[in-house]
C-alpha cells in the first residue's frame, strides 16, 4: 500500500522546499558570479535537505494506522 503524506508532514515538505530550492538557486549563482559559495546559501541547502530526507524517512516508519 502506497503511504501518504498527512497534512501536517506535507506542511512540513512544503517549508523545506521553500527553504531547500532557494538555497541551492542561491548556491549556483554564488559559485558562478565568486567562484566560491557562501555559507548561507550551503546553511539553507543543507538544512533544506536534512529536513526533507528526516520527513520521508519518518513517513516510512509511521505504523499504518488503517489496518
């Protein structure tokens, strides 16, 4: 059975997209305008990632209340 998101988790996902693709458009424009990153925009990457991956590895842990 395919687990769903539910809304407080896709809530969740949502921030960290809003967090994460910012963060790495930010990165890309730092290394090519200085040919180096800055910490904030690694600082929104990293956190970004770290949140969406602990969200979906939680997701898959969550017991199917359904059944």
């Amino acid at each position: 059975m395919k687990k769903m998101f539910t809304a407080k988790q896709f809530r969740q996902l949502f921030i960290a997209l809003v967090i994460f693709i910012p963060g790495l458009l930010l990165l890309f424009y730092m290394i090519v305008v200085e040919d180096e990153p800055g910490a904030i925009p690694l600082l929104l990457t990293f956190s970004g990632l770290i949140w969406i991956v602990r969200i979906v590895h939680h997701r898959n842990e969550r017991p199917d209340l359904r059944s």
